[in-house]
C-alpha cells in the first residue's frame, strides 16, 4: 500500500536565485525542474545527487530549515558550474 503525499513545490526559496542565461528561481517547484533539466542527465554527481535529496527532502516537509538547507546546496552547484 502506498500513502500519497503531498509535496510542498510551491514554497517559496528564502532569496530568489536568477540565473546567468536568464530567468529566476523563486521556489522549491523552480528549482526542482531546473535542476532535473540541468542535471537530471548527470550519470553519477554525489554534489548533484545531494542537492535533489535535499530539495525533494525540502518539498516533503516544507520546514524552513529544509528549504533553506536545499537553497545553500542549490546556490552552490549553480556557483560551481557558474550558472549564477
């Protein structure tokens, strides 16, 4: 048996990232299909990896702390592969 639950993808980052091609992350749904565009292609990336774990983790719960968790993370794979 299975629970549905719901996920939290319209909460809001706690600062809005905006990418160096264009174009702004503002919430968890943001950076989710973003980072499933950009990196869901990435065979094997422990920093990637980490990074989804940590904003599916974000979305589950939707505690601040996750949120801001999963921003730090986000914020410094877009700062390493220079996407911001």
């Amino acid at each position: 048996m299975r629970l549905a639950m719901t996920l939290n993808w319209d909460m809001p980052l706690p600062q809005t990232l905006r990418l160096k091609r264009g174009g702004e992350l503002r919430t968890l749904g943001d950076a989710g299909r973003f980072a499933l565009d950009r990196y869901g292609s990435v065979i094997k990336s422990e920093g990637v990896e980490h990074m989804l774990d940590l904003l599916l983790r974000a979305a589950e719960t939707g505690r601040e702390g996750d949120v801001a968790a999963a921003t730090d993370q986000l914020k410094h794979t877009l700062m390493a592969s220079r996407e911001i």
